[in-house]
C-alpha cells in the first residue's frame, strides 16, 4: 500500500468558499476495461482535457439532470485533520485551506498580485458550471468563467474501486493543480492556453506544466508555518507524487491508448516533463521556477 500525505489529526478549520451540488445519478459510462479507467483517472485529475476522453476511452458519456446547491452545514462533520484523513469531501474541504493559505502569501510575495480564493464545487453525479454541463465522465476542471474549481466525489470513489491505492494523494494534488489554474487566471495567462494549437511547445503544454509546477510549491510548503495542515512529506510520498505526475504524460496516455507516440498533437506535455514541473516547484518553492511562459516577472522570496 502506498503511504499518502496525511493532515496532522488535531488541526481544525472551518468557513472557507466550498459548496456541494449535483443530483446524484449514475456516474461514468466508460469502456475499455479497469487498465482503461485507471489511465483516464489518472490523466482527469492531473489535469486532462475532458475533451480527449473519448479518444481514449471511446465510451458514451450519461447526462445527468443538475441538482441544486446545499447550503450551510454541507462541512459541520469535517472538525479536524482527523476527519479530513477519514473521508473524500473533509480530505478535500481542507486542501483548500492549505492551498489558499499558501497562496495568499506567495502570490502577493513573489508576483506582487493579491490573492482572491476560488470557490470549490463538489458535487456528485452532475452540476453546472460556468463553463456547461459537467458529470463524472468529465472529471475535476476549473472554470474561469465563475472562478470555481469542480470536483466529482462519486468520480474519486470509482476510482478507489477500481484499484486506485494513492487516491488521497491524487485528490489533494488535483486541488492544487486546479488551484494552480486559478493563479494562471489572476495572472492573466490562463486565457493563453488552446487545445487547437497543440503540440510539445504549445502553450497549452506549458500552462498544463506550470499547474504541475505549481501544485509543487504548495507541496513544499505544505507543512511549513506556525501551524500547518499537513504533516511533513516523506520520500515515499514525494514518489508516489512523481510517479502520478508521469502517468499523465501525452506521450504515456498516447501509448496507453493503443496510438503512436505523436509529439505535435500534445495539450499536457510528456510524462518526464510533468515530473519535472512538479519537482520544479517542489524543489525550490519559488515562482519562477516555474516561469514556462518566460515572462520574468516573478521575484524569489
């Protein structure tokens, strides 16, 4: 069993921009088999475009009537670190907090730009977003147009049928990539990325990448300051991030997926270059580590 990254049990949170929605329903229709989940599991939450499901699954996608959003007391049961490595929506309820504590200090620091929280979604079966219709076959996605970061919880629990041993981990990592998003948005760049332009230096690849790079710098900040989240990362964590990171490579999904190796056709980047935008940010904390648009407006801090 692979260890994941823990919240120190006696840490308490509580507020924060988290909503839940949806009207339950059937979850993801999907072929290919368990191999073949797994792989558009892994490649949804780091990041894939939900568009590129069915060239890699070839399955039909349930529509799913949206329910409406619950109010106050959706969270009252998530108290403590505890609770949060007990169970999905408390596990991702506080990523945020360690997420938006970070960033609320980092990104006025080093990219002189103030910090505004996303709101965090989850919902279960179905939503709509600013962006359209979303369910379980699309994944976890953040929306620019409403400034919210989509998670389905029936998604992650499949997955966790299905064999996906690391799944706490690969949750919290797609909160700080989706996160990672939002910062891109605040800058200004999100808008840069486009999926009909693709290819290995597109900068639909090198947004993808700096998302990875800058879920890395949460990750090494993570357990810092006078009263962290999360408790310190091991190594075996530190490569169980890696080797996740790796497994949503373009060129890895493309050989998955029975196709040829096609550099020019790449919106995420290859399974080296997503460990290496990970470790980046990992590495050094620091922004303009993670500079792939080459704008040289980050100052190390």
């Amino acid at each position: 069993m692979i260890s994941s990254m823990t919240f120190r049990e006696d840490v308490t949170r509580s507020g924060g921009k988290v909503r839940k929605s949806g009207g339950g329903g059937r979850g993801m229709a999907v072929g290919g088999g368990i191999g073949g989940l797994l792989i558009v599991g892994l490649f949804l939450l780091l990041g894939g475009n939900p568009g590129e499901i069915g060239q890699i699954l070839g399955g039909d996608q349930n529509q799913i009537e949206s329910g409406e959003s619950t109010g106050a007391g959706d969270f009252d049961h998530c108290q403590t670190g505890a609770d949060a490595n007990a169970a999905d929506d408390c596990r991702l309820y506080y990523t945020t907090f360690s997420v938006n504590e970070l960033w609320a200090e980092l990104l006025p620091a080093q990219a002189g730009i103030q910090y505004t929280e996303p709101t965090m979604d989850m919902f279960e079966g179905s939503t709509q977003s600013g962006c359209g219709f979303a369910s379980a076959s699309t994944g976890p996605f953040y929306c620019p147009s409403d400034q919210v970061a989509y998670f389905d919880l029936s998604f992650f629990e499949q997955m966790r049928q299905f064999g996906a041993e690391n799944a706490p981990l690969a949750q919290m990592y797609i909160v700080a990539h989706e996160y990672g998003h939002h910062i891109q948005n605040l800058e200004g760049t999100l808008g840069l990325s486009d999926y009909n332009d693709p290819g290995a230096d597109s900068n639909a690849v090198k947004i993808e990448l700096q998302a990875d790079c800058y879920a890395g710098i949460w990750a090494n900040h993570s357990s810092e300051g006078p009263d962290p989240l999360l408790a310190p990362i091991t190594e075996s964590e530190l490569d169980s991030a890696l080797t996740a990171a790796s497994a949503v490579g373009d060129d890895n999904i493309q050989e998955r997926s029975g196709g040829d190796v096609n550099p020019e056709s790449w919106t995420h980047g290859s399974s080296q270059q997503r460990k290496d935008a990970f470790l980046a940010g990992y590495t050094t904390g620091q922004m303009s580590s993670c500079d792939f648009l080459g704008r040289g407006v980050y100052t190390d801090a």
